[in-house]
C-alpha cells in the first residue's frame, strides 16, 4: 500500500512539473492576433512563425491561419522586441491531380499561396510590444498559378511512363 502512494505521489510530481515550465519560462512574451490577406483575400489555411530577430535569442512562436485571423496568446506568444516574421500557406489552382492516399481517386491540386520572400526566405520583421498586440498582413501578394503541363494536368500531377 506504501508503494502505491509512493508511485501515485511520483506520478502526481511528474505530471505536474511540465505543465509549471510550460507557462513559466521567465521569458517577456506577448500576446498577438491579426488578419492575413492574399491579394486582398483571407488566407484560408495556413501557419504563421514569429522568429526573435537582431540580437534578440530564444524560442520562436506561431499558430494556425484560418479563414484569414491567427491569434497566439501571450503564454505561448512571441518575445518582446523585433521579430521575424514566416508565413505560409496553400491554395488551389483550380485543376484536379491522382489522390496518392486513395488510388483511382482525383483531389483538387494545391500549391504554395506566397513566395520565398514571405516564409522560407522571410523578410518580413515586425516589433511586438508588451501586452496584446494587433500585428495585420494585408497586402500580401500570392503567387501566381503556373500554367498546365501538356496534358492538362498540374504542375505536381507525375506523369506516367510508357
């Protein structure tokens, strides 16, 4: 019996001390919220990375984009000061390629909405303030959708050899 009050106990501490670091890191971090547009439209799904910038270290923070608005609440927010910022996500093109997860089946083609410039090659950078911020992405411009192959198929669609 002494021993099952001893591993309940062990087990108590254990899940305990996690939850505790995850939202006392010491670190100044701030909540932000905003609206991500593509050539004037929502983003309808993507991620949005906040990255400490200049000589600024620690951990980066982000969340999901859906239907246009991101929000990151200050317990897992951005750090205080300047900021690079990554953005990401997809959109249709309009023409349908194989569904690889369910052979003999088709799925609308989706390709990356924002050039290099936006996520892997970012150089947006925006000061995050204590506190709650508003930090908006509206002029976004998207990339443009690459013409059909010779078979009418996407740029992703693989062809099939004879």
């Amino acid at each position: 019996m002494h021993r099952m009050k001893a591993r309940a106990l062990a087990l108590l501490i254990g899940l305990t001390v996690p939850l505790g670091c995850s939202f006392g890191d010491g670190l100044d971090r701030a909540q932000v919220r905003g609206e991500v547009r593509v050539d004037g439209e929502p983003l309808e799904e993507g991620s949005i990375n906040f990255f400490p910038a200049g000589d600024a270290e620690g951990p980066s923070a982000g969340s999901v984009i859906a239907k246009g608005q991101y929000d990151i609440p200050q317990d897992k927010g951005p750090l205080v000061g300047k900021n690079r910022v990554e953005i990401r996500g997809v959109k249709k093109t309009g023409r349908m390629v194989p569904n690889y997860m369910a052979p003999g089946t088709m799925q609308p083609e989706l390709m990356e909405a924002l050039p290099a410039e936006v996520n892997t090659k970012s150089k947006l950078v925006r000061d995050v303030t204590a506190g709650s911020n508003v930090i908006d992405f509206v002029d976004l411009k998207g990339q443009s959708i690459p013409p059909p192959d010779e078979k009418g198929k996407g740029k992703g669609a693989s062809k099939k050899k004879k």
